[in-house]
C-alpha cells in the first residue's frame, strides 16, 4: 500500500512526538499538529528537517482543512496541573477538539483514533478496570473537566461511527512515562525524579499507598498504531497500559534508589478525587492487536532518569 498521510494532533507532545518518530520511521508523511500549550517545538526539532514532516501551529478548538488518510487525537493536557489551570478550555480542547477531527475524518474518509484514557473509570469501585465498567466519575469536581471531557469525546466518537459509519479507534490510555515527559509537568514520575536529581524533597501526596500501572512510551506507541491498523470493524474501546501495579511510595523509594538521591520523602495532602488503585485489564489488547507491554519499570525508569540528567 501507498504511504500514507498521517495527522497526529497533541503532536508535538511527549506521547505525540514519539508517535511522529516511529510513524516516520514509517515511512509515512506526517502532520504534527499542536497549539504548543504544554507541548514544545524542542520535542519534534529533530524531525523538523525530515521531508515528510510538517508541523501546524493550530488550536483543535478551531476547524480545520486538511487532507489525509488517518488522525491520532491526541491533544489535550494530561497532566492534572495543566488540565485543572484552565479547565473550561480543556474541557473545549477535548469535546470541540474532537467534534472538528471527526468532521474532518468524514469528510475525507480518514480512519480515527481517540486516545481516551483511564479516567474514564474515575475513582474506580472494580479492580482491575475491564473496558466494559462504566467508571465512577465525579461529574463536578476538579478533575471532571478531563474525565468528562475525554467521556463526552468517547461518546461523539461512537455517535459518528453509528450514525456516519466512521472508521473509528478509542483505546483508553493508562499512565505512560519517559523521555520528553516536560520537567515541570506535575506528573508523578517527572516530579520524582526531577526532585531526586536535584536533592529536593520527594513530593508524595496522601499516605502514598494509592497505586498506578506505569507503560513506557515506546510500548504506548506500539499499541497506538496496531490499533490504528486493525479492521474496521474493531473500534476498542481498549485498555492501553503496563499491568504491573505499584504503590506511590514504592515508585518514591525506587527513584530515590536508582538516581542515588540523598531526598526525603515528605507527605502533601491527597488531591480532590484522586483515584485509589489503578490497573488496566489488557486481555483486550492482548487478544485483538496481540500487544503487550515489553519494558518493565526498573528498566523505564532508568532511560527516564538519563534524560531527565541531560534536562539540569
Ligand atoms: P502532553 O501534554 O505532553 O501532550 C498533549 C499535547 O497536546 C501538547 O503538545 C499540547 O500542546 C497539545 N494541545 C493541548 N491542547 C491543544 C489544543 N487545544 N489544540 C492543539 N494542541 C493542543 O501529554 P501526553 O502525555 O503526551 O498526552 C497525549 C494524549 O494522551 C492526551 O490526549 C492525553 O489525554 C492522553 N493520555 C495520556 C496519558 C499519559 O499518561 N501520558 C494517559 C492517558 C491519556
Ligand atoms: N470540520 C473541520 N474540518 C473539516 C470538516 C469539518 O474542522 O474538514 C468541523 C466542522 O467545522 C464542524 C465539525 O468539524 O464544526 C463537525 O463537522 P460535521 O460535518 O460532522 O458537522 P456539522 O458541520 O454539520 O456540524
Ligand atoms: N503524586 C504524588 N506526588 C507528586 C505528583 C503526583 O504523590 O508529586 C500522586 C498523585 O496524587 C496520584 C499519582 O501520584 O495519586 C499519579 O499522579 P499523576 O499526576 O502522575 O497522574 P494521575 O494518575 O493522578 O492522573
């Protein structure tokens, strides 16, 4: 088959830039788009030269014309510090922002992949989290603007393959790390090792006894575009995530061993809403797109930790 033209919205983003990389690689020609808010040229200024690439300053509130042949959506804020600093925008990047690439996607018969994510379970009452739960979300809190927001854009995504036959893919992401993760991101892992690095107090927020499933991004990446390659029949939803579940503290105690830190742990109060436990399912992804994850924390851990030393 012809290469292909490949849209990645969020591209210039620590998971979007990534995904440009390996589509390149490709072969394909690529449209990095991106509104640069918690993004950065710096994170695609390596593929700027690349004849196939091309990078839009654009905001996905906004329409656009465009003619390719496959959209990644994947932009939005992800960390809750950046989600929550404007919330009502993000709630417009993640519904608006996915009511214009679907409108662009039926125009042009682009197939469609929507990176939802783990909140969509919220604060889950089942462990671990299957596709089929419907979640426990706080439909008016801090947080609300994200998982809502990234709910609402599940739903339109549905609505347009029911009642447009759109070629749609909606794999819910579950917390993904590494290199180009921005410093100051708020993020769990970033701060860690951010504060490790640089002999600050390690920030754990509650009893730190609240656990997350952590994916290296080279294995998201994969994930993303077996998924983008199945049938049209097969829409997802489906858990994208490393199984393997650790506690707060155990990921402080670990980031603190690897980087040979002198950091203390101290306590900050627990976030509104902030999830229990947390890990996916990932019969799904296995089954269908026959992905598992391959890199284990320890091994993450320490490709994050030599880029975040080339960041001081
Ligand atoms: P990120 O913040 O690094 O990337 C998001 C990108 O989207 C940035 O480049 C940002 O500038 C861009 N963006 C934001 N609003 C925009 C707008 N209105 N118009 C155009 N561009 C805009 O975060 P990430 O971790 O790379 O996340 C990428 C996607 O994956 C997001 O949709 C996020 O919700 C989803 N996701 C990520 C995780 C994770 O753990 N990293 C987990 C679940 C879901
Ligand atoms: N849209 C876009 N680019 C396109 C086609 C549509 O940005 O190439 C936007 C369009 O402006 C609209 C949204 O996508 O806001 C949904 O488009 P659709 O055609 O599905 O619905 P309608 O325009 O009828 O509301
Ligand atoms: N967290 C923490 N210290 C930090 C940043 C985050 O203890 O400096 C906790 C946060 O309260 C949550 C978990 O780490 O329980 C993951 O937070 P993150 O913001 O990375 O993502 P979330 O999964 O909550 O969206």
């Amino acid at each position: 088959m012809a290469n292909k033209r490949i849209l990645v919205t969020g591209g210039a983003g620590f998971i979007g830039s990534h995904l440009c990389e390996y589509l390149l690689k490709q072969g394909e020609e690529i449209l990095c788009l991106d509104n640069f808010f918690t993004g950065s040229k710096d994170n695609v200024k390596h593929l700027m030269k690349h004849p196939k690439f091309e990078l839009i300053r654009h905001d996905v509130v906004e329409p656009i014309l465009l003619e390719v042949d496959q959209i990644y959506n994947l932009a939005c804020p992800a960390s809750p510090v950046h989600y929550q600093y404007n919330s009502i925008k993000t709630a417009k990047t993640s519904i608006l922002g996915a009511l214009n690439m679907l409108g662009l996607a039926k125009r042009v018969k682009a197939t469609i992949l929507q990176a939802s994510t783990s909140e969509v379970y919220g604060d889950p009452l089942i462990h671990p989290q299957r596709e089929d739960y419907w979640g426990n979300v706080n439909p008016n809190g801090l947080r609300s603007c994200y998982d809502e927001g990234k709910r609402c854009a599940e739903t339109l995504f549905f609505d347009y393959h029911r009642q447009h036959a759109l070629n749609i893919k909606v794999v819910r992401i579950f917390n993904t790390y590494g290199p180009r993760m921005h410093p100051q991101d708020g993020r769990v892992v970033s701060n860690f090792i951010m504060q490790a690095l640089t002999g600050q107090d390690i920030t754990v927020y509650g009893n730190g006894l609240q656990t997350r499933s952590f994916c290296y991004v080279d294995d998201l990446v994969m994930g993303l575009v077996q998924m983008m390659d199945q049938s049209a029949d097969f829409t997802g939803p489906v858990n994208l995530g490393n199984p393997g579940e650790f506690t707060i503290l155990e990921l402080a105690n670990k980031v603190i061993e690897m980087t040979s830190s002198k950091s203390k742990i101290t306590f900050r109060p627990l976030p509104q809403d902030d999830p229990v436990q947390r890990r996916p399912d990932i019969s799904i992804a296995t089954e269908k797109l026959n992905w598992n994850p391959s890199v284990q924390l320890e091994e993450g851990l320490k490709k994050t930790i030599e880029y975040f030393k080339t960041m001081i």
